[in-house]
C-alpha cells in the first residue's frame, strides 16, 4: 500500500532540510580557521626546512619537510 506524502509531511521535510544545511553552514568560519592554523604550523615547517636545507642540515630538513606534509594527508 503506497501512502501518499501530505503537503504537511512535506512541509515538515523541507525545513529540516533547509534548517540543518543552515546549521552546517555556520561552522565554516570555524572550519577555516582550523585550516589557517595548520597552513601556518606547515608553513613554520616548511622554513625551518628550507633553513636546515640551506645551513646543509639535510636529514633534519627532510624530517620538517615530512612532518609538514603528513598534517595534510589522512
């Protein structure tokens, strides 16, 4: 027996479709934010890195340049 969807039902579907995307909509700011403070720790890495390289320190610039790319894997 199929049931037919009242517009009530429906209704009732579109907002909390619409309400809950909203909701998610808000923690992208926060998202962001989280996605800067990573760029700049990778960033740091990264200098240190280029410093070790630049200093001939090539075992401890590879160990930077991996710690800066494994925070972006996963």
């Amino acid at each position: 027996m199929k049931e037919r969807i009242t517009m009530k039902k429906l209704a009732l579907i579109l907002s909390f479709v619409l309400f809950s995307s909203s909701a998610f909509a808000g923690s992208c700011p926060m998202m962001a934010k989280s996605l800067d403070a990573k760029i700049a720790e990778a960033q740091e890495l990264r200098d240190a890195g280029m410093k070790a390289h630049d200093s001939g320190d090539h075992k401890n610039s590879v160990e930077l340049f991996n710690k800066a790319l494994e925070m972006f894997k996963g």
